[in-house]
C-alpha cells in the first residue's frame, strides 16, 4: 500500500542517499552473469511465459541486511546468487556479517538503540519484545495490500498469524521448501559398539552404561560431548526425559492434560532431566567440559575419535562419518531409535518443515520503504527462491521437465572434497540457503542433491534417513500462539529475573555441587517470580487461537 506521507521532496531525498550509498560501496557491482528469463513476473501471481519488463527498482538500489554468519558457511561478498539479485531487481545487497557466536549480543544492542540496518534476522522474542516500540516497521498493510507472493503462502499456513503481535506482522518468517524431517536424536559410534561387542541401548540408563563400558576401554577419551553451553544442550535433551525446555523454558507439552504450555523448569519433571546429566557427569561420560565447549571443540572430539556420542542435530553425524573415514574406513556415526526415558516413554520432536522459527525484520527507519517491501516479496516468488537457493540459472542449475531446479553436475564435481561437506562449500562459494539470505528457503532439497552428485550420499544416508523417518517417538512441533502486547510485555517482565535465577542453578546440579533434592526450593522460587502466570499466559494465548 502507498504510504500517504512519502511526499516528492522525501523521495527526491531518499533517491540521493541511495545514490550515494551505491557508489560508496566496498565492493563495486561486477557485471551480470548471463542467463535465462525466469518465467516468473513480479507483478503476477501465476507462472505463465510473460516476460519481466522491468526491475523492482527504477535505479540502482543498496540494501543492508544483516545476520549471522555460520561457522560452516562463510559468506561471500557480492557472491553469484546475489549478483543474480542484483541483475534481476537492481537491488544491491550489502550484508553485514556477524559472527553467529555473537548475534544474538549484536541484536541486541542495534535493537536496544534503535540503530538498525534496513533488514536484519530476528526470532519472535525480538517482535514480543520491540514491536510496539516502533523499531520495526508494521507489514499487515502491505502483505493485504501489495503483497503477491507472500501473500499467497501467508493465505496457504494458518500458522504464520502466530507470529504476530495484537494482530500486526513485524518480521518475515522464512519459510521452508521441501524440508526433509529430522530433529535432535541421539547418535553413537556403532562401529565401536559392534568392534567391542557391546549392545546398542535402547533406554538412557542403558546408554549411560554403555559409554561407561566405552571409557573403561578409552580411558582418554570424553564419550559424550556437548556444545553451545548448558541451556542449549537442555533444551536438546529435556523433552525425551519427560520434561521440556522452549527457547525460555517455555513449551508445549503433548502429554499433559492432552496437550498444553508448561514452564519446564518449574516442574517436578524437570529434576529427572538435571538427575540425569548429574549421573552422567558423575560417571565420567559427559565431557567435563559440557557447559563452555564450542561448537569447534565439539566437532574435533567426534571427528578425532575423542567422542563416540552426541545427543543433537542427528544429520551432523553424516559429515563426522565422512571425516572419520578418511582415517578409519570402519568408522561410522548412526542415529539410534529414541530411547526411552525413566518412565519407558519415547520422546522427541522434529524440526519445523514450514516455519523455521527465523524472520526478517524491516527498520522502520528504512528509506523508499515500498521499494523494500516489493523486493522482498520477490524473494518469496520461485524466481527469487531459486536464485537464493541454487544461484544461477544456465551456469549453477537448470529447472526439469516439472519446472524444479536442479543442480548442474559439473558444477557441483568441482566440490567433491571440500570441507567440511561440499554441500557447506557451494553454499558459501554462491551465497544460497537459509544461512545466507533466503526468505524461500532450502535446506535438505538442496543438500540431497549435492551429496547425490558428490558421490557423498551412500547406504549410510538410508539408513539414516530411514531409521528417523520410521520412529513414531517424534511428534509435530508446535508454533507459539501470538500474544497481545501486554501478555508479551509480562512474559518479558517475568523472564528476565526467572531464568537468570535459573541459569545460576542448572550446572550446579549436574555438577554435583548441590543435591538435586534441594532442587524443589528452586521449583518454589520460579513459582514465586510468575512461572504459573506464564503458562496462563499461553495457555490462554492457545485457547484464544483455537475459538
């Protein structure tokens, strides 16, 4: 929707600083790469063979976004998908990276002073937190307004209005294209197992008699290891052992009173998930160093053979079989069957395959804000998608017979033996997927097919994909309810003292420091500072969405 107040004088404005932006920047435009018309027009909803006759933006445009950058995938500058972008819109975007070890600090401060970037990656706590504030431009109008493509996947999810704030949309979701299911599970050496003659286990207590059994026989090594602090790992494993952890503490319980949000942390249930890493550590099978390790650190116990268990992204125990292999061609990491907890339940949730849980907010400072939102609805359209997932088309891919892309072979040869997996190194090398810039994006549709044409994909990812696609302990996971301004400004006010508090305790626990019977004390406290009035809170937020 045109906006009444962008008057001649403001854009004459705008279009000058643009300007100047454009020729100021680092790294100047290279030359378009040549290459087909996409059949898809921006200006219409259906993909018939009219040809786009003209760009997004009249003059050339830079946009800053910015995310963060993953270890795995360094972002190029100005890499082929984006030179892509630029060709097809004339719109230039200039990222601003940030280590993805310090985002979330980064946000936080650019959010706190309202100095933000024209788009920049945010989560859901970021709209509860900041989208009354004015920070972040309100995007309902345009999405029922001016909006095409987005338009129609927004009419298509039911779900995405859970990412709304008292009705009005402050950030973009990005939204899966044919994602493969998968979630945390646990992954073990197999190969050791069968070399030793030990059993898989098939319950956690078994599993921690088994990775005892392992360390008696590699007295050096740290069977299980973890990454990413003490939160992160409860939050992988917290579920299976009969409690739960969201990305607050809060989450949706399937076997509560027939499905409901629960405060983990609060709960009785929630002793059995600290009980349980306390045995571990105590058994000198969890990595002494759990609570600080890196994700570098992590990888090179399980890659070096110092580690034979994790309990994370399962998929990630292809690659280290990959690199183990190199050395020892015997070597092999498998995800096992959910195990069964104390109570003899399997529990696990798989990933998000629509929303991902990441959205891209748009300042409410940004200059010629409707040529912005325009580009962005583009980036949803399969011309844009394909782009920002596969590069360019003729030279990185080719659309078949049914109109999908698909990866060009000779290409994709020229990365057999990158590191760490060929299918990071084309990521990085085109600057596609959802760990760069994509609002459509890919994830395992293109992985499968770089590990198909690398050679990479074997009966090990069969098997693999076989065992998690057939275990019925996995459930949907469920979208927070959106919540109204003044439920998200509590639940802001009632976290902030909960989990610091929290946080303080959970190591102490597990270490061994204090006995998991003084752990009620700890129960009473979170109930004291809002734990019950929180799961009121979404509990109602849920109800509210259902009526």
């Amino acid at each position: 929707m045109k906006k009444s107040y962008v008057r001649n004088g403001i854009l004459f404005i705008c279009l000058v600083l643009i300007l100047s932006m454009v020729t100021g920047c680092t790294q100047p435009a290279q030359k378009p790469v040549d290459g087909n018309t996409n059949k898809n027009d921006v200006t219409t909803p259906d993909n018939n063979d009219t040809e786009q006759t003209s760009k997004i933006s009249e003059k050339e445009r830079v946009i800053k976004v910015m995310f963060g950058e993953h270890p795995n995938q360094p972002v190029k500058e100005f890499a082929p998908a984006q030179q892509e972008i630029f060709k097809k819109t004339n719109i230039k975007l200039d990222f601003e990276i940030v280590p993805s070890s310090n985002y979330e600090d980064k946000k936080k401060i650019l959010l706190a002073t309202n100095n933000l970037p024209d788009i920049l990656k945010i989560n859901k706590n970021d709209v509860n937190d900041y989208g009354k504030m004015g920070i972040f431009l309100p995007l309902m109008d345009y999405v029922n307004n001016d909006m095409v493509y987005f338009k129609e996947k927004w009419d298509s999810i039911p779900d995405l209005i859970k990412v709304t704030l008292d009705g009005e949309l402050y950030g973009f979701p990005v939204i899966a294209r044919n994602e493969a299911k998968n979630g945390f599970g646990p992954v073990i050496r197999v190969d050791l197992l069968e070399k030793h003659n030990i059993e898989a286990p098939e319950t956690f207590d078994e599993l921690i008699d088994v990775l005892a059994q392992l360390k008696e026989i590699y007295p050096d090594s740290s069977p299980w290891s973890m990454r990413s602090g003490t939160v992160k790992n409860i939050q992988k494993v917290a579920y299976m052992l009969g409690s739960g952890y969201g990305d607050n503490g809060i989450y949706y319980d399937y076997d509560v009173d027939g499905g409901r949000y629960v405060f983990g942390p609060a709960t009785p249930e929630f002793k059995n998930v600290l009980s349980y890493l306390n045995k571990a550590y105590e058994a000198g099978v969890l990595d002494r160093d759990y609570a600080v390790a890196t994700k570098q650190q992590w990888e090179e116990k399980l890659t070096s053979g110092k580690s034979f268990f994790f309990l994370d992204n399962s998929g990630f125990g292809l690659n280290y079989t990959n690199n183990l292999r190199k050395t020892d061609p015997d070597a092999k990491f498998q995800v096992l069957p959910i195990l069964a907890n104390q109570d003899g339940a399997r529990r696990a949730i798989f990933y998000a395959t629509t929303f991902t849980g990441e959205m891209y907010g748009v300042s409410a400072k940004v200059k010629d804000p409707d040529t912005v939102i325009k580009f962005i609805d583009w980036m949803y359209s399969e011309e844009g998608s394909n782009i920002s997932n596969f590069g360019v088309e003729g030279e990185t891919f080719e659309l078949d017979a049914n109109g999908e892309p698909q990866f060009i072979e000779s290409y994709v040869k020229d990365f057999v033996d990158a590191q760490p997996a060929p299918y990071y190194a084309i990521y990085s090398d085109l600057g596609i997927t959802k760990l760069n810039f994509s609002l459509w994006a890919c994830n395992t549709m293109t992985q499968f097919q770089i590990e198909k044409l690398t050679g990479t994909w074997s009966d090990l990812y069969d098997e693999y994909w076989g065992i998690v696609g057939s275990d019925d302990a996995y459930v949907e996971p469920v979208m927070d309810p959106p919540l109204t301004s003044e439920e998200a400004d509590r639940v802001k006010d009632i976290l902030a003292s909960m989990n610091t508090m929290l946080e303080q305790e959970y190591d102490k626990f597990i270490m061994g420091v204090k006995d998991i019977s003084e752990y009620d004390a700890v129960i009473e406290s979170a109930k004291d500072m809002g734990a019950a009035e929180l799961e009121e809170i979404y509990n109602d937020a849920l109800a509210r969405l259902s009526n």
